[in-house]
C-alpha cells in the first residue's frame, strides 16, 4: 500500500499494489490500483491491473483484467461486470448492469 492511499471496510488480500483509494471493496491477490483510481463497492479478481485515474463504482472486475487510465465504470445503482482476461481502452466508460 502506497503513500497517500485510502482504504476504508474493505478486503484485501497479501500481494496487492495500491496507490489509490479503495471503498467498501474486495480484492483479491495480485490487484494493482493505480495513482488517483477510486474503487468503491466492488470486487476486483485476482491479478487485476486498474491503471491510474480509474473510477469504478459497484462492479465485479474479472480475474487478469487490464482496466486503462481514465476508464469510468458504474454509477452505484446497478452492477456492472468485466469478464476476465477482458481490456478496457483509455477513457472507456462502461454504464451500470453493462456487461463487457
């Protein structure tokens, strides 16, 4: 865990890299969260890489998923899910109850 981080009611599992803010959140072993990325009500699979500037509100991130800087996913209201194995490009912004 990183300088400057946020870590509040949430689950994190030994081998995590973060350096962002993590929410009400689950993540799994070898998660990395990017400068200035805010996870809130989710849960990100094992060896996810969120890359900086990301915000990702009430969603499910699939194991090896590659989320790029600046990405938006979820408003809060209704799940969104990446499949696993799955890459978002730069500036992608997935909408609630969207499954990629």
């Amino acid at each position: 865990i990183g300088h400057n981080v946020e870590v509040k009611e949430s689950l994190i599992v030994e081998g995590c890299n973060i350096q962002g803010k993590v929410n009400h959140s689950v993540l799994f072993q070898g998660v990395s969260i990017g400068k200035n990325s805010i996870i809130k009500d989710s849960v990100i699979m094992p060896d996810a890489k969120i890359e900086d500037d990301v915000i990702i509100n009430k969603a499910i991130v699939g194991s090896n998923a590659i989320i790029r800087r600046g990405c938006k996913i979820g408003d809060g209201n209704k799940i969104a899910v990446i499949a696993s194995r799955e890459e978002l490009k730069s500036g992608t912004t997935l909408e609630p109850a969207e499954v990629l």
